[in-house]
C-alpha cells in the first residue's frame, strides 16, 4: 500500500471517522519505518484528543483464589491439576489477609480471577452447596469487611462457568455477583475473538459467540468490563482486526440499545511463551514480546478503537516498565496498576516482575513528561 493511502487512512482517523477492518489491517502491515512513525504519531494524537494529556494509574492487588483449572489452554503455564506440583487453594483467611493487606498499602480495587475449579462446587456454603455460592463467599469475603473496595472479578469464562455448573442462565450469574458485591467484571479469556485461532490456543474455552453474549449480558445488566487481546503469538493481522472489530461493534450496541454501562478500556496482553505449553511455545518461537510489534499493535488499537473505548493500558507484566513506559507514546493514556502479586504472567516466564511501587509507575510516567494521576477502576481520577 503506498504512503499516500496510508496518510489517507491516518487523516480519515484524525478526522473522527472510524477506519474500516481492510484499513486497520494495512495499518498493521506496514514495515517502513516513515510509515510506522506517522501511525504512532496519528495514535498519540489521538490518545490527546481522546484521553488528554493525563496519565493514569490504579493501586490494586490482584487475587488468584486457585490455579487448579479443568481446562488446558495452550498458552497457560498457570494452570495446575489438584495434586500436582505448586497446585493452590486459597481458604477464606489467606484471602482476607490478602485484601486486608492490600488496604493497609492503598488499594482502591482487587481484581480477582481464578482457574476454573469442579470442587468449588464443594467448597460453597453449607445453606446451598453449589459453584455460585463458593464465588459468592469469595466476595463476601472480602466486600463484608472492606465494603470500600472495587471488586474486579471472574471474567466471562467463568461466569459461564458457574452457569454451566449450576445451570443457570449468563443474566442470573452475573445478576448475583453483582448483588454479592462484584463492581465490574475484567474482559480476559477474549483471547483473539476468531474460534479458528481458539481452536488451537484454547480449545475447551468458550467461544467468540458466547463471549460477546456475556460481555454484552453484563453491560445491559449494569456491570461494566475491561476489554484485552491476547497478542504476538500465532495470530494474523486479519484476525487482530477481527478481534477490534468485535470490541468495537459490542460498545457500539450498548450505545445504540441504551445499556447503562460498557466497556471501560483496553488492555493489549503480548504473549509471553518462557513457561507455557511446549508446543505452542514451539510454534511461535520465542519467550518474549517483540516489544516492536506490540507497539505497533497498540497504535492501530488506538487508532481502530479510540473513539469507542478512549483508555488504553499497556501491561507492564508482559513488556516490563520500560516496554510500557514506551507504550504511552504509542496511544496509551494509562499504565495499569501497582497488582502487589501477579501469577498468572510471571509463572508463564514474564520479566516485568508480580508488583510495583506507586513511585515507580509515576516515575515512568515522568519519563515520557507527561502528569500523572490516581483513578479508580472506572477511571475517575483521585486526589
Ligand atoms: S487460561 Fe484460564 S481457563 Fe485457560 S487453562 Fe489457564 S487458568 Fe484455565
């Protein structure tokens, strides 16, 4: 594609209007540098008009509850069998200390996720021995005694999780962790939203379909969500733009029917491949981001999704505090959280580390000369 579409496709985006899938894939194509430096000016520019010039930061702690799962995705190095080796369980006292300790430090929000466990079933209260009363008592856990904090938790795999477990129906699931105590909900097991790709990376996951079904049951019922792409391994460019599309459609729909909440930011998730599963290890063919893709990547998002979703994040886990500290120059207006202990990417090979300091976030941020602020999950900024 020559310089000169490109430039139209560039000022087509700055003009406000929305670039088509065939446009965002020529975007991604580009190898020349020139033409790669305009797409990363266009996207800051845009990260201004969009987000302004402030960025962004949340003091969280993640909570992985277990990482004993049914399922066996292909990138997971996370995920254990009960029994094996470094298989876990929190009981209910590791995860009030943990929540506990997280107040003492700051936290506005827990994120808490977990592998998909049979036993939790086991595990609910006595009352009604069941999936949802196991993450219900999760929440409780911690909302009884720290009502103050944001409850970001259990994606869309496992609110169908519980739904098949308990036969219950996506609403009714997300209508009770709601009720229980959950904020927002985090948009992960997207993956790429193409089953093909799904087939092979996570097979036993819930499909695109389902996905979107309850992402979008969650908007129309109230409960906002995060939105990721799991990126940089066997993906095409087609199939990156597909996933965007998808995003972009689903917060279009729940501004056209009027739903009270969508979807807050995206959150691009390169692929780290140290520790995950041989073979698709093997078929990739390195252990780390090429952090130049992914910033390209994070560009054409912005460029694609901005006037959609207008908060971008880089991950600092998977591209470490430098990789995302560039990333802020590339469309981003957000650098994610402090999380104060991270599993799932670290146990994958990740060299970004479990958990920052807040000094350092807002250390990189005055890296790129830009200020900074505290904001909640639903990115209201805090004094
Ligand atoms: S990615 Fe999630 S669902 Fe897949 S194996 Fe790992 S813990 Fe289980």
């Amino acid at each position: 594609m020559s310089a000169k579409t490109i430039d139209a496709i560039l000022n087509k985006a700055l003009a406000g209007e929305d670039i088509s899938p065939e446009e965002g894939v020529a975007l991604l194509e580009q190898t020349e540098p020139a033409a790669i430096e305009d797409i990363r000016v266009t996207a800051d520019a845009l990260r201004r008009e969009q987000a302004g010039e402030i960025v962004t930061y949340v003091i969280n702690r993640n909570i992985n509850f277990t990482n004993i799962c049914e399922q066996h995705c292909n990138f997971c190095a996370f995920r254990r069998d009960a029994g094996d080796r470094g298989a876990y369980w929190l009981d209910w006292g590791q995860i009030e200390e943990k929540a506990t300790d997280a107040v003492r430090r700051g936290a506005t929000e827990i994120c808490m996720q977990g592998g998909l466990n049979p036993e939790a079933k086991e595990k609910g209260t006595k009352e009604k021995a069941n999936s949802l009363s196991y993450y219900q008592k999760l929440i409780r856990t911690i909302k009884d005694k720290f009502p103050q904090l944001h409850l970001h938790a259990f994606s869309p795999q496992e609110v169908q999780f519980i739904a098949r477990e308990d036969d219950l129906s996506y609403s009714e699931v997300i209508a009770a962790l709601r009720e229980a105590g959950v904020d927002s909900m985090p948009g992960t097991a997207a993956e790429v939203l193409d089953d093909r790709l799904r087939q092979v990376i996570c097979p036993e996951k819930i499909n695109s379909a389902t996905w979107l079904e309850i992402v979008g049951t969650a908007h129309k019922l109230g409960m906002p969500t995060t939105s990721t792409m799991l990126c940089g391994h066997i993906e095409t460019p087609q199939q990156q733009i597909g996933h965007l599309r998808s995003l972009r459609d689903l917060q279009q729909n729940a501004g056209d029917r009027g739903y009270p909440t969508a979807i807050t930011e995206f959150i691009l998730l390169p692929f780290v491949g140290e520790k995950a599963p041989a073979p698709l290890r093997r078929r990739v063919g390195r252990d780390q981001p090429i952090l130049a893709d992914s910033l390209l990547l994070t560009a054409v998002a912005r460029i694609f999704l901005g006037r959609w979703i207008p908060n971008h994040q880089p991950s600092w886990v998977k591209l470490g505090l430098a990789g995302a500290t560039e990333a802020l120059n590339w469309g981003c207006n957000d650098i994610g959280g402090t999380l104060m202990e991270e599993h799932i990417t670290t146990m994958a090979g990740a060299q970004g580390g479990s958990c920052l300091e807040v000094s350092s976030l807002q250390a990189a941020i005055g890296e790129v000369g830009r200020p900074y602020a505290q904001r909640d999950t639903l990115y209201r900024h805090l004094k």
